[in-house]
C-alpha cells in the first residue's frame, strides 16, 4: 500500500508550510502511517546531511571589493571624476600644469548654468560619502587642516572649527568642480556630514544666495568674502544656514 | 543612476545578501569562478534596476535577479545543461567497497556530486530550502514556480537526492510539473 500523503503533505508538514487545522489532522495521521513517519525521517536526515556538510558557499571578500569598486564607478560616471583622480594623483607638485590646464579649461568649458553645478556639487557630496573619501586630511584641528591645503590651492579657504556651535570640523579635501579645484571642507552636524565646498568667485560679481534642495539633500549656498562657497548635506536647511552664517571670510 | 538615499538604502536592503546570492548562484552553475562572474553581473543589474523595489523581501528580490542571470548565463555558456534531467558523468557511483569508512570529507563530497548531479531546477529548490531557509513563497518568488507546485517540485527533488545518494536508480523521479 502507498500513501499518497508521504510523497506531498509530509513535505508541507516538514517545512511548516501547513497551517494549523491540516498540521493537526496530518499529525493524526502519521501516528497510524509508518509510511508516513518512513517519509518523514528520510526527509529529515536528509536536510541533516545537507545542513552539517558544510555546503553553504560564502562571498570572498575578493568578491565583494569588486562589487564596492563597480559601484564606485557606477556612481561617479560623470566627467568630474576622471579630473579628480588626475588632480589626486601623487604628481601633485605639477602644480603649474594643472593650473595651466585649468586655464584652457576655462576658456573651453562654457559658462556652467545654477542647476549643473547644483547636479555636480551633490554628486561630488555623494561620493565624499563613500568609504574612504571623505577626506584627505582628518583633523578637528584647524591648524591642522588649514597649512594642509597649503600648496594645493591658489587660494587659501576659511578653515575653523566650529565645535562650539556645534558644527564640529571632521576634516578636508581637494575636489574639482566644473573643472576647478575647490576646498572641501567636511564638518559633522549630530550623525550627519556636511561638505562646505570653497572656491574663489572668479566672476568678480557677488554671488547671490540661493538654496534649495534635491534628491534629498539641501544646498545653501553665497558669497563669502571674495570666496563662493555651497554647503551640501542631508540635515535640516536651517542647520546649513545656521553654518553658513558662522563662517567667515 | 540613483539618488543618493536609494543607493544608500540598497546598500543596506540588498548588499547584506551577498552570501546567499554567491550560494545560489553557485549551485545553479555548479563553479564558484563562474559564479562570482554572474553575481557581480546580477548585483549590478540589481543597482540599476533599484527603482523598481518597491519593499518587501530584499533577499527574495536579489536572490530572483541573480537566478535569473544565472539562467541567461547558461543559456548562452552551456545551454546543454539547462535539458539535461540527470547528469552521469558528475554522478559519483556509491563506494563499491561497503567497508570503507566514508571520512567526513567523503561525505561532502559525496553530497556534492550527488546535488551536482540533479537537473538546476531541483538543485535550485533544494538549496533555497535546505541551505538558505527559504519558505515556498520566496522560493516561488525567486524561481517563478507557481506557489501551488513549490511543494511538490521539493517533493521531487528531495527524491531524486536521496536515490542519488543511495544509489537507486532514479528514473521514476520525473520533473516535469
């Protein structure tokens, strides 16, 4: 005699996959079916073999860093990254050429509109945000982070700690925007990081202020002294203003 | 691309996956290169296709992506596999000597022959069942078998394994749904 039941609800059964009501009529039936309680030990000491052997295979961290790095470039398929990574190269002393080059890219690049530079800031926050980014230079200490741009810039941005205000400095780095080099400053709001972007208004008008928000995160961005500056994170608008008003040329 | 906040949130939801993404994809493929390749391919497909998430079972929605790419891998690298019902020549024959005392290593390796040796469609349940726990609905989410027959295709599968094992000749065990 063949139970139909050993071949189909035994499986159920065994997986929980029944609910209440069927589990209790099965469980009725299997006292009385050794093909059953047969069915049911076959299954059971199969999923032991399967189970105690070692089976589950495991992603490599080999495997996962290339996932990391794919995505890295996924994210940053903008023109902007090819120059980062040619300014950050260790050949940082051919000053002189990528100033040059920034020149030629000033007369070759047509006069950026509000919302590209805004698409180009976020995403340049946005890739600050990956692992390891986020600066070039770690310090809370502004004396520190300050001589470090040193050399790296033609302009020297307004570094200070604001810690008191509760906009503790983190650290900085250099980024290209639209083609230029401009400081990075990264502060830390509660759990959060903004990146204050600087760069000298070489348009020799002032800057409005504007801001807005996209994607997320907010922008508040003006004129500081004879420097430009855009503050980009994902805390509240008025925590970016809030900053930006502490911040002095 | 994606916004920053959906990258962000893909990395959380899906990225902690990666395990069961590499387990499935290699016991579809049968070769840990080959699944390493797809699962990169697969995870990146996932990125793109982020947008269309829309909650629910972060590792069911990979898992499907990954088997998927891994189908369409076959397909194109070793369509053969994809109608072969039972595979001798991975199929290791029992020990003919019954006194040998099968070590610990045998053993694995005997039950990887053996899930080896069944066709990717029982060898895809099996290990979403055994190996990752999945329930029968993500198992139909992530094969596209109806919820319905998940069962008995498990039915089927943990059959065919076990007259693998013990060397029975599995011919009764048919897989068609």
């Amino acid at each position: 005699m063949n139970c139909e039941l050993a071949e189909t609800t035994i499986h159920g059964y065994f997986d929980g996959e029944l609910d209440a009501v069927r589990s209790a009529e099965f469980e009725r039936h299997l006292e009385h079916c050794p093909q059953c309680q047969a069915a049911l030990e076959r299954v059971d000491s199969l999923r032991v073999q399967l189970q105690q052997n070692d089976l589950h295979e495991h992603a490599s961290p080999e495997l996962r860093e290339k996932i990391r790095k794919q995505f890295a470039q996924e994210i940053s398929i903008t023109p902007t990254l090819a120059w980062k990574k040619w300014f950050l190269l260790p050949a940082f002393g051919t000053l002189a050429a990528a100033a040059a080059l920034i020149t030629i890219m000033l007369v070759a690049i047509p006069s950026h509109r509000e919302a590209t530079l805004t698409a180009e800031l976020i995403d340049a926050h946005v890739r600050s945000l990956q692992p390891g980014h986020l600066f070039d230079v770690q310090s809370t200490d502004q004396h520190t982070v300050k001589p470090w741009f040193d050399g790296k810039l033609d302009f020297i941005p307004p570094v200070a700690d604001y810690a008191a205000q509760g906009f503790p400095l983190v650290g900085g780095r250099l980024d290209v925007v639209d083609g230029h080099n401009v400081a990075a400053l990264v502060y830390a709001r509660r759990k959060h990081f903004i990146n204050v972007f600087v760069w000298p208004n070489r348009e020799k008008k002032t800057v409005a202020d504007t801001s807005g928000s996209r994607q997320g995160y907010s922008w508040v961005a003006g004129q500081s002294g004879d420097m430009q500056i855009y503050l980009i994170s994902d805390v509240a608008p008025s925590d970016l203003r809030e900053l930006k008003g502490l911040i002095r040329p | 691309m994606l916004d920053p906040q959906d990258r962000i949130r893909f990395e959380q939801l899906v990225l902690p996956h990666l395990d069961s993404a590499v387990n499935l994809a290699r016991w579809i493929l049968r070769n840990r290169a080959d699944s390493d390749d797809v699962v990169q391919d697969a995870t990146l497909r996932a990125y793109r296709f982020f947008g269309q998430f829309h909650g629910g079972d972060a590792r069911a929605w990979l898992l499907q992506i990954v088997r998927n790419t891994c189908y369409t891998w076959l397909q194109k690298n070793r369509p053969s596999e994809l109608t072969t019902e039972f595979d001798e020549e991975v199929h290791q024959k029992p020990s003919p000597n019954p006194e040998t005392l099968a070590t610990q290593a045998d053993e694995r390796q005997r039950l990887m022959s053996a899930l080896e040796s069944l066709s990717p469609r029982f060898r895809e349940v099996l290990v979403l069942r055994e190996l990752e726990g999945c329930s029968y609905k993500e198992i139909g989410e992530i094969t596209g078998i109806p919820i319905g027959t998940v069962m008995s295709t498990l039915s089927r599968a943990r059959e065919r394994l076990r007259q693998t094992l013990t060397g029975v000749p599995g011919a009764a065990v048919k897989e068609v749904s």
